[in-house]
C-alpha cells in the first residue's frame, strides 16, 4: 500500500519511534507479553495487508520469532 511504517529494534529506538516519532494519529503494535520491537503505521487510512505486515515485523523482531504464532497488539 505504500505506506510508511516505523520499526525500533531495540529499547532506544522503540522509545524514539513510539515518543518523538509517531504522532497520536498512527497506529501502534507490540508483541503481548513479549519483549520486542515497537512498529508505528504512519497512516490512519491503511488496509488490511498494512496491518499483517506491520504485525510480521513486530513478530520478527521479537524474542519470539522463531514461534510460529506471536500474538500482536495494536492501538
């Protein structure tokens, strides 16, 4: 879809993308109950292949990558 995505892939970027970064419009996704990366969708107008996409990265960089189901929460 094009749209930007932002991806922290350790505790100083996750606080950077998800604090000076990503403005109360996007849409945030974390693992739940698992450590790893914060990824913000820079868009309020997304489909549904955004948001897999978005949650794939959250997984993959998670401490769970290696599983074959990572629960993802987003706001």
């Amino acid at each position: 879809e094009g749209i930007e995505l932002l991806v922290g892939k350790n505790n100083l970027q996750n606080e950077y993308v998800t604090n000076r970064l990503a403005s109360s419009n996007d849409t945030w996704l974390h693992t739940k109950d698992i450590p790893g990366s914060h990824v913000v969708i820079r868009s309020t107008d997304f489909g549904e292949a955004t948001l897999e996409e978005a949650a794939q990265l959250a997984a993959y960089f998670s401490q769970a990558k290696e599983s074959s189901s990572v629960p993802v929460d987003y706001t």
